[in-house]
C-alpha cells in the first residue's frame, strides 16, 4: 500500500538539505521506535515534496502544503506510522514545522511483466557492508552487472522479507533492468549527471553510497514488480532510495482516505 502524507507548512521559507532521507529516517524512528526496524525490508519513502527554491544551504519551501509518500507491503507498519504521526500537533523536519493534514491512497494497475518506471529517489546498487566496491564505484546502467548488482539486492530483500514462499522465490529469476538510452545521451550531451555520492549513517558510523536516478524499464515477475513498487528497489529502501513512481502517471489513481485508520486496509 502507498499513500501520500499531505502537511501544511508553518514556517514557509524554512529549509532542509538536499538530501534529507536521513532526518525522514530519524522521524520514523523516533515516532515508532523498537518497531520500525522490524520492517525494514518492506517500506519505502520519498523525499518532501512541494515548492521550493535553491539556496547554497539546501531546499526551501514555500508552499502552503508538503506532501511525503511512504510505501509498504505491511499495513500494520503503515497504520502505526500513521496513527504515530497524526498524534502529533507540529513536527520538525530539519527547520520546517509541519503539521499533519491528511492522507491520499495511491491506486496502482495490476503489475505486468515490463513496467517503465521513474526514479522518486536515488537506486543503490549494494549494501557496503557486503560489496564496498560496487556500492560507490560507478557501474554504466547500460551493462549487465548492473542489472545483476540490483537483482541480488532485491532478491535478498524479498527473501528477508518473509513474504514469499521458496517456491514463488523460485520463480523470480527473470529480472532485467533496461535503461532510458535517450535519456542518458541527453543528459550525456546537457553535461549533467545521474549518478552521485551521498552519505549515510549507519551503525554510528558515515557511509559513502552512489545512488542512480533515472527511467527505466524493469522485466521482471508481477510479484517482484509489486514488491519494488511497494518496497522500492535495490539497497537502503528504508533509508529512502530506490523508491519508485510509473512513468506513466495515467495509471495512477488517487483517493483521499476519509481517516487515517483506513489504512488499515490491505491493498
């Protein structure tokens, strides 16, 4: 289940940085700590959206509304996170106070074998703890072992996740990711980049990750298409990266959950 988390800003011109999935990460922990952790290999989240501007410092917002997507294969997760966030009068995210307003379920078509997707947040190939070269070393999108890199990483989230049997998991082989070759000459010729270095806490300790933004086609099984919509692809899902959107945003619906506790609900 997906849903956008829509708050009003208090303090419009306030900022976080540019990357702030680490303070999103921190909130979830804090709103619903000894818990989160438990499911870790089932949610996914965005950065805050809204209007901003660029300062030298990081982002500032300016509109009335912030909007956070937060995707998960586990209803209980998304409830207590919900129910934990609207007990709150004003939360502070980096400078910006925030106060919750209300929720939106997004609506997904059935997952087919091809999907084209966009990239919400940057995709990390690996996890440094189990491949230190790779989670920092570029690899072109356009070669195999990139697709390779981010079907073990998935693959290993989804067993971790407890959610398929070994019979299912058996069925997962095909998985393909294909780049946009049109958008990656584009941003080749616009001198632009798609790949960057980001940093991490984890374990007390600061990691360097590369993280990849860009559209793609994933030929992969329906339930791993679920799985990545839901969950997000490749490594640190619950640190937010790897989170997903379709490309064509057509197939997309929306509903406004007339209460929080709808989300309950099972997708």
């Amino acid at each position: 289940m997906r849903v956008r988390i829509v708050f009003t800003l208090k303090n419009k011109g306030a900022m976080v940085p540019f990357h702030h999935q680490q303070l999103l990460y921190d909130l979830v922990n804090e709103l619903i700590p000894n818990f989160s952790t438990e499911y870790n290999h089932v949610y996914s989240f965005s950065g805050l959206k809204g209007q901003t501007q660029v300062s030298q410092k990081g982002l500032h917002f300016f509109s009335s509304k912030i909007t956070w997507v937060v995707s998960t294969l586990s209803p209980i997760f998304l409830r207590k996170l919900i129910e934990s966030i609207f007990q709150q009068n004003e939360l502070k995210i980096g400078e910006l106070l925030l106060n919750p307003d209300y929720v939106e379920r997004e609506v997904f078509p059935e997952p087919s074998n091809a999907t084209q997707f966009l990239c919400i947040s940057p995709i990390v190939l690996v996890n440094p703890s189990k491949n230190s070269f790779y989670a920092k070393h570029f690899v072109s999108p356009s070669i195999d072992l990139f697709s390779d890199l981010l079907y073990q990483s998935t693959l290993s989230r989804i067993e971790e996740s407890g959610l398929y049997s070994d019979a299912e998991i058996d069925e997962f082989y095909k998985f393909q990711f294909i780049p946009d070759q049109a958008y990656l000459e584009k941003i080749k010729n616009n001198d632009k980049k798609f790949a960057r270095i980001y940093t991490l806490q984890e374990d007390n300790q600061k990691l360097e990750i590369r993280g990849y933004t860009l559209p793609f086609t994933l030929h992969a099984h329906p339930k791993v298409q679920n799985f990545v919509i839901n969950c997000g692809l490749g490594s640190y899902n619950h640190k937010g990266y790897g989170m997903l959107d379709l490309a064509d945003h057509s197939k997309t619906e929306r509903e406004i959950l007339p209460h929080w506790e709808m989300v309950a609900v099972n997708n």
